[in-house]
C-alpha cells in the first residue's frame, strides 16, 4: 500500500497545526480530491508538477500564498521562455504545498494493481487555494447521472473560501460539471467521454478539440498528459514564466502547449466498403488525395449526380465530401510528419494541399499548430 504523505523533499520539517492538513507556512495550499479508482498517473503529475515549483534563489520574497492567476482564456499569453537574470533554475523554497484528501480517509482503491493510504478527509478542501479533482476509472454518479452522490456532495460543501480555484483533470470534469461549476462555461474533457457529458451537461459550453480551458477561477484538462500542461499553465501564472519552464525542465515535459492546441485524437472515418453507397468514391478518393478533387469526379466515380451525391455521402459519413477530403488530408499530413523526414512543402504534395502555405493554414484550423511543431511533438525535430 502507497502512503499519500508530504514528501519531506517538499515539505518543511514542522508539523502542519493541529486540526490542519497544511502547514501554516504561507505556501499555496493544493488539495487533490481523490475518488475510488482514482489513476495514479493523475493524482502523481499534480504532486510531480506543483513539488517542483521552486522560488528563485535570488532572495525574492515568498509570494502571497493565494496569488494565482488572471482569467486568460484557454492556454494564457505568457510565454516567454527566457530564463531572468539573476535566476538560478529550481534552487529555492517550494512554492506550493500539495495534500491528498478523499470524502473519507483511509486506504482506497486505483485502477493499478494497489491501493493508496488518503491521510486526510475533506476537512482538507477548506483551507485550500486551488482543488483539484482527477478522474477515476470507475463509474461514479457524476458520471452516469450527472449528479454528486450526497457524501461527495457534503464535502464540496467545504470548498467555500471565496477565491479558492477549482480544476480537473480528464473526466474529472464530470464532477465540476455535477456541482455546478461549469455551468454557462467553456469546458473540456477526455475526448471518448465527450457525448456522455454533452448528454449530462447541456449547460456547459464542452470543446472536446482543445487541451485545457481556463474560465475565471475554474479550470479543466482532457486528459492526463494535459493535465500536466494544465499544472504548467497554472504555474506559469502564479508565478511566471521562468518558475515554470524550471518545473517542465526538471520533469522533462514541454514548458508550453496553448491550451486551445487541439487533443491529437486520431479521427479515423470507417473504411469504404463497397456495399455503401459511396464507398467506392471514398476508396478512390484515398487513391487520389495528391491531386484537386472535385464533387463532379467524386460523384462519377458513384454514376451519381452531385446533388444525389452529397446527399448520400452526408448521410454515411455525417461529413460533407469537402469536409471528409480535408480531413483524410489532415490525417496524410499528419502520418508524413511523424514518419517521414519530407520537407512541410513535399507533405503539403504529398496530402493534397498544394503548398506549405495552405497546409500550415488546415492544419493550424484542425490542430491549433503548425506542421512543423507537429513535426516536432511527435519526432523531436525535423523542418
């Protein structure tokens, strides 16, 4: 059984006071609100990410423990990656303390093959600055009703500083979404969860393409690698820049992807058969990607009229033939980037764009990035 205790690397020697989670020390207070079949990875990156947020060793004042920051829209602004003078990277007193709490403590279950010992109840969310809420792999009523069970109800009850910021992580959501939190919000959460949610949460403004979303002092990550984008996003605004680009250094992640940067989620359209009605249009389409197609050679290819055509073809698909084409295009692009070195020029051929110009303008409408950071994501380099 693994123990969720502060770490003593990250954590002064003191006791927290009695009847408290924390210590009276003026850092950030984080609160990670774990549930039964809570993912470990998920409750591990918050405490990776925020433990090694340091001060800089200059002599710089601890900041106020509440600061965080303004309401920037998905991905904030802040992006400057260079290191200030007179900083010295990751040297100094930690700058948030980071607690474990579930509704009741005790040993609770993951969906790896351990357990994990919660020190702390909800008596933890009262004194917290920021709360986050992971995803579990088990169906909670959040999840299958759109609704907080009345325990998981009474302990958010205890969230109640005015101020205090509230963030999930992949299907974590579901639970902002129960309490309230979202609604009218510009939200998202794991992709394959996405229809559930809608159908839970009409209220709620789900973006399901995008990374992380950030609407005042409410938070939400797709999934669990952008859940830590997210801890990097709330770093960099507490405390800026530099601070954070140390943590993505000393956990080797990227130090920024803009929270609208689409979820790479793999978008494969059924394979054309020919009993549909359009497939063999769809099977030679694929042929053909390379060069400029047009409704008229596509409806041909069917003995069809466009309009017949695309009517048809909307219907099999739920895509018109333009849509389909650029999406198949995305996703030949997307294939040449990460597994060919091809200039962006010769992709752009390859895919059916044309010119670099027009892939880099698709691919960044599709995506929220350019082919070459694409190209970099997922190769480490390339032009």
């Amino acid at each position: 059984m693994i123990t969720a205790a502060p770490s003593p690397s990250g954590s002064p020697s003191a006791s927290p006071r009695t009847g408290s989670a924390f210590h009276d020390d003026g850092r950030h207070r984080v609160a990670v609100l774990v549930r039964p079949g809570v993912m470990p990875l998920e409750l591990g990156l918050v405490h990776q990410m925020f433990g090694a947020a340091k001060s800089p060793e200059r002599g710089a004042e601890r900041p106020e423990r509440g600061v965080k920051s303004p309401e920037r829209g998905a991905g904030g602004t802040e992006v400057d990656g260079q290191t200030p003078e007179g900083h010295t990277p990751g040297g100094g007193a930690p700058l948030y303390e980071v607690v474990t709490c579930a509704v009741a403590p005790g040993p609770l279950r993951t969906n790896a093959d351990f357990t994990v010992h919660v020190a702390h109840g909800p008596e933890a969310l009262a004194e917290a600055d920021t709360v986050i809420f992971p995803a579990t792999h088990e169906e909670d009523a959040p999840e299958t009703t759109g609704r907080l069970g009345a325990p998981l109800a009474g302990a958010l009850r205890r969230i109640r500083r005015p101020g205090t910021r509230i963030a999930s992580i992949c299907t974590g959501a579901f639970v902002l979404a129960a309490a309230g939190w979202l609604d009218g919000k510009r939200a998202t959460t794991h992709w394959k969860s996405a229809e559930d949610f809608r159908r839970l949460f009409p209220h709620v403004d789900l973006d399901p393409d995008v990374l992380y979303t950030h609407e005042g002092e409410v938070l939400t990550a797709a999934g669990e690698a952008a859940g830590i984008d997210l801890c990097l996003h709330m770093i960099r605004g507490d405390h800026g820049a530099a601070v954070a680009n140390d943590v993505a250094r000393a956990t080797v992640v990227p130090p920024h992807r803009e929270g609208g940067q689409a979820q790479f989620v793999p978008r494969p359209v059924a394979e054309p058969t020919v009993r549909a009605s359009t497939g063999a249009a769809r099977a030679w389409a694929l042929r053909h990607l390379h060069r400029p197609l047009s409704l008229r050679e596509l409806a041909d290819q069917e003995s069809m009229s466009v309009r017949t055509f695309t009517r048809r073809f909307r219907e099999e698909t739920g895509l018109t033939p333009v849509q389909w084409l650029t999406r198949q295009r995305i996703e030949r692009a997307r294939q040449l980037l990460e597994e060919t070195d091809m200039p962006v020029d010769v992709v752009a051929s390859r895919s059916g764009f044309g010119t670099g110009a027009s892939l880099r303008q698709h691919m960044h409408a599709a995506l929220g990035v350019s082919p070459r950071a694409y190209r970099v994501t997922f190769r480490g380099g390339g032009t």
